[in-house]
C-alpha cells in the first residue's frame, strides 16, 4: 500500500498530506459549527418572534376587552382555551408574582403555586420577552415568558371603573369587576388584579419542542452532508492534485529516460536497427547509416533493402522459428565495397505482455577486435621468440666465435686471391651474418627497455639520416626533409627512435634499387608528434599488408624479416603506433604516431 501511494504522490511527503488534510477538516467543522449556530439562532428567533406576538395578541385583547372596543367583551381564559388549541402550542399560563396560577390552559392548575418565588425570581421577567427551553432530553418546551401587562397604570381612571360598574361590564362571570379582579370566585379570593400593573403577572407560552428539534436536527443533518460533501470534494481536490503532480513528474521522468536512451542509442558504437512485424525500419541509427553507407534514411524502407541478404535471412529465421536471440559472426560488404568482419546480434522485441512487435538487429565491427587479436597472437609468437632466442644466443654465439677465430687463422694460411683464402672469407662473412641474426632475434626478444628524456626532433631526424646518406647517395637515392617548426621538444627515448627510423630508411633505400626520393616529414597537431617515412618505390604487395609486421616475414632476398617487427616494438613501447598510409607504383609511406601527453616511464 506503502508503494502505491508512492507511486501516485510522487516525492511528496506524507505530512504535507495529513497537514493539508487536517487543515481542510478544521475549516469545514468551523463552517459546520458557524452554519449550525446560525441554523439555531434562527429558529430561536422564530420561535421568540411567534411567543412574542402570542403574548402581545393576548395583550391587545385584554386591551380591547377593557376598554369595551366595537362592544366586545375579553374573556381570558376562553381566549387562553381556544389559542392553546393552535398547532404547536403546548400551554398558555398566566400567574402572579407569588408563582400563583391566574389562568391556564391546562384549568386544573389554576389558583395553584406554579413555581416557588425563588425560582420565578431567577427567571427575571421583565417587559421584554425572554425564552428559555425547559427538559431538552426529554419531549420538553420551547418557553417564552414577560409580564403581562395589559394595561398601563394610569390608562383606566376610578370614573372610567365606576362608569363600567354602572353599565355592568365589570360585573358577572368572566368579567371585570369593580376593584379590577379578574372573574372567577378563585382569582377574587386571591385579590389578584391581572390588568393592574402594580402586580407583576408573567404569561407563559409553552411551545412544542419537536419542530425546533426537527429543525436543529435538518439543520445538522444538512450540515454534516455539506460538510462531507466539501471534505470529499476537498480531499479529492488535494489527492487530483497530488497526482497531477505525480503524473507531471513521471511525465517529465519519462521524457528525460527517453532522451537519455536516445543520446545513448544514438552514440553507441555498434549499428543499431529496429523492424516492425512487417520488416519495415521504424529506426536506424548513425552508426548505422555509417556501416552500411547509407546516408538517407527514407521512411517505408525494409530490412532487406538496406541489410545483405545473408543478415536478412537470419532475421527471418527469428520470426518465422520464433527463435529469440541469433548471434553470428561474418563478414560484411557494405556499398563502398568494404569489406570487415562483424559480430550480428538479432533479437525479438517483446512487450511486457510477451507479445512480439518486430525485430532488432545489432551490428558490431569486430575491425579492432581482430586488430587486437592479431597484437596478442604476435605477443605470443614473441615470447615465444623470447624463449627460443635466450637458448640460441647461450647455445650458438660461442661456437660461432670459434669457428670465425678458426677461419680467419686458416684463411691467413693461403696467398692473397687464391680460392681458399676467398672459401675462407666466405666462411667469415656467413659467421658475421649469422650472428647478426641472432643478435637481432635477440634485440626482438628482450624487454624494451627505455631511456626518457627530452629530444629535439629536429636534430633527432637530422642526426640519424647523417648516418645513411652515403648509403643513399651509393644508391642514387635523393633526401627531402619537411620539418615543422611548430614541433616542441618531446619525451622519447632518442636511441631507441633512431634505431626505428634508421631501419624505415634502410628498407626505404632498398625499396629504390634504380634509385628515387626518400622524404621525412614531421608534424605536430592534437598532441601527438606524426613522423612519415616516404619512398618512391614499387610498393608492397596489397595481399602482404597484414603480414608485413610479423617476424621474419621479408620480401628481401637477404632480409631476416625482423627490421620492421623491432620497428614496431619500439614505437608501441612509446604508446604509440606505426602504420602503412599508403602503399602502390608511386612508393610506400610508414607513417608513426606518438602521444605527446603519455608518461613513457624507463622500462
């Protein structure tokens, strides 16, 4: 459940919830209290209003009655008996200031003790009408009570009563007599005056209490049914919100997944297309477009239209075999007709509902791969070089020292010019050749071992074609240099790098037996120093490219084939790399790249 609302809130915290929630239950409570005080206020004011106007109907009546208006006559308790037979109206009750019951709709009350004084004081009744509810718990009263005050003080004179006495009005039952008692042999017994303001008689109207209650209780049921309304509304307000915001987050989430996915997608180095059902490309990126030389991407295309056959057909086989992933490796042929061996990778795309919607095709080129498989298998081949080279060295080089001694002594043996003294020199020299080849086995065997420092390239060029310009001219061979001036001082071994370029001018020389133009050039650009060694020769063959590196591969009649090996050797022991940048009749160029920022440390 936890996760849930996580999911849909977002980061939002839990207590911004309960806060706003409890923040938005105070306001409607305080609404509901407001609208249930308000309810009740006004139904009390109904209810006040309506004993307010009861009392002072019954006032009016008395008034007229007395006053012997259009000739009518007020009879009290007939008027309290017909107005208690109104709807909700409980009794109507008239009593003295001793609580004493004057008249009453309930009759048998009457010249009874309605409440002791103490009480009655308490209820401080006064000319203005005053309310009070009387056992709420139970099917009590709406009560409103005042003093009854039929007539002012001065408003009947003694010659106004002596003037009724004699016409009789106030004579007789249910009449007003001389001294203003009211009728009733009870109520003179009493010598109780209801229209003498001089006694203080409080009239109480009882009023039924279910109305108001069926009122309050509208009131609240209304109440509490706009109040969950709003609390409902409100928390639905809050929780839309919170997963609008939800849903904006995960939106933008989304958004930026799917941007991040497509820089990556777009970036990546293997060849990447995706097929719908059909087998038409609903995407293909740049590497690609690179690989397969494609250079527009037209919307509608098909796999077999820009992929070879042979990858075409393995992408049918996943469809129709249902096989899920197909990897292969082969060589591709793109439309500039190169042609590199690549790793293919085909998959199904499957939706969360294992259900297939097209194919992917990734094609990786195994280019470098290769490249660095080559290097580790030379690797290889030189240690084993290594092993074999440090017995040969022990297990040869003396005998040969000996058989040299031995053959220079013999040869000196003869005259100057005859054939033995010649059959002697030769077997000197076979001696000398001998060991050279060993001792370069051996210079390919052994560790490169570095010696760092700072070297001016300049002199560095000028210094080891110094030491084969004679060569050079014996083979009528011309010398160009083209050195940048831009190139700083760098960190090399200067012994070592000689010895490298030494051997590129050599073969260089050797590549021209007619004789032509050995050119050294020097560059400096991206931190790198570029060094290219140029001839004007015949080339080399193209099917022998790959080979040309490898020990004891030659295409010299007297060659050892380790020259360009060692050459290698020590160039990657620079961190760098040597290559053929172009090779045919105009002449070959072996071009050495070397990082100026590569810590060569002394091996």
């Amino acid at each position: 459940m936890k996760q849930k609302i996580k999911s849909y809130l977002g980061n939002v915290s839990p207590w911004i919830i309960i806060g706003a929630s409890a923040i938005l239950v105070v306001v409607i409570l305080t609404l509901a209290v407001m609208n249930y005080s308000h309810g009740k206020k006004y139904t009390v004011k109904i209810l006040s209003e309506k004993g307010t106007a009861l009392i002072r109907s019954f006032e009016a009546a008395t008034r007229t009655g007395m006053m012997g208006w259009m000739g009518q006559e007020a009879d009290i308790q007939r008027l309290i008996d017909e107005t208690s037979e109104l709807p909700d109206i409980l009794y109507i009750t008239i009593v003295d200031e001793k609580g004493i019951v004057l008249a009453s709709s309930h009759k048998n009350l009457i010249g009874k003790k309605l409440l002791p004084a103490l009480a009655l004081k308490r209820l401080k009744a006064s000319n203005t009408t005053k309310w009070r509810i009387i056992r709420p718990d139970k099917s009590g009263a709406f009560e409103v009570y005042k003093n009854f005050t039929p007539v002012k003080s001065n408003t009947v004179s003694h010659n106004q009563r002596e003037s009724m006495h004699h016409m009789g009005m106030m004579r007789g039952r249910g009449r007003w007599d001389r001294n203003g008692f009211f009728p009733g042999h009870r109520w003179q017994s009493n010598k109780s005056n209801i229209s003498s303001s001089q006694n203080k008689n409080i009239i109480f109207i009882g009023m039924d209490l279910q109305p108001f209650k069926k009122a309050v209780s509208e009131d609240i049921s209304m109440t509490m049914t706009m109040s969950g309304t709003l609390l409902l509304l409100g928390l639905g307000g809050f929780v839309s919100l919170f997963w609008m915001n939800s849903h904006l987050r995960s939106r933008k989430l989304l958004q930026d997944s799917r941007a991040i996915t497509e820089e990556i997608v777009e970036n990546l180095p293997e060849a990447i297309i995706a097929c719908s059902q059909q087998g038409e490309v609903i995407f293909i990126n740049p590497a690609a477009r690179q690989m397969l030389a494609r250079d527009v991407f037209r919307p509608g295309r098909t796999a077999a239209e820009i992929l070879p056959q042979k990858i075409v057909e393995l992408g049918e086989k996943v469809m129709g075999e249902g096989t899920p992933i197909i990897n292969r490796e082969m060589n591709l042929k793109a439309l500039s007709n190169r042609e590199f061996p690549v790793s293919i990778n085909i998959s199904s795309i499957v939706t969360s509902e294992n259900e297939s919607i097209g194919m992917m095709y990734m094609i990786r080129d195994m280019t470098e791969v290769r490249r660095l498989q080559n290097r580790i298998r030379k690797a290889d081949k030189l240690a084993t070089i290594g092993q074999l080279a440090a017995g040969v060295a022990h297990e040869v080089r003396n005998p040969l020292s000996s058989i040299k001694g031995y053959a220079t002594y013999f040869g000196s043996l003869f005259p100057e010019g005859s054939e033995n003294r010649k059959a002697s020199e030769v077997m000197t020299s076979e001696v000398d050749r001998l060991n050279r080849v060993i001792s370069e086995l051996l210079e390919m065997a052994r560790p490169a071992d570095l010696k760092i420092k700072e070297t001016e390239v300049a002199a560095l060029i000028e210094s080891s074609l110094r030491l084969v310009r004679q060569e050079a001219q014996s083979a009528s061979v011309k010398i160009e240099t083209h050195q940048d001036g831009n190139v700083s001082k760098v960190k090399v071994d200067p012994d070592r790098l000689a010895q490298t370029l030494i051997n590129l001018y050599v073969n260089a020389i050797q590549a021209m037996p007619d004789g032509g133009t050995l050119s050294v050039s020097t560059e400096q650009k991206d931190d790198q120093l570029f060094i290219a060694v140029s001839d004007t020769g015949q080339g080399l063959p193209e099917g022998d490219l790959g080979r040309i590196f490898n020990p004891y591969y030659t295409t010299k009649p007297s060659g050892t084939g380790l020259g360009l090996a060692i050459v290698q050797k020590i160039v990657e022991a620079h961190d760098g790399r040597i290559e053929i940048e172009k090779t045919g009749p105009e002449g070959t160029t072996f071009k050495i790249t070397i990082p100026l920022t590569t810590d060569n440390r002394e091996k």
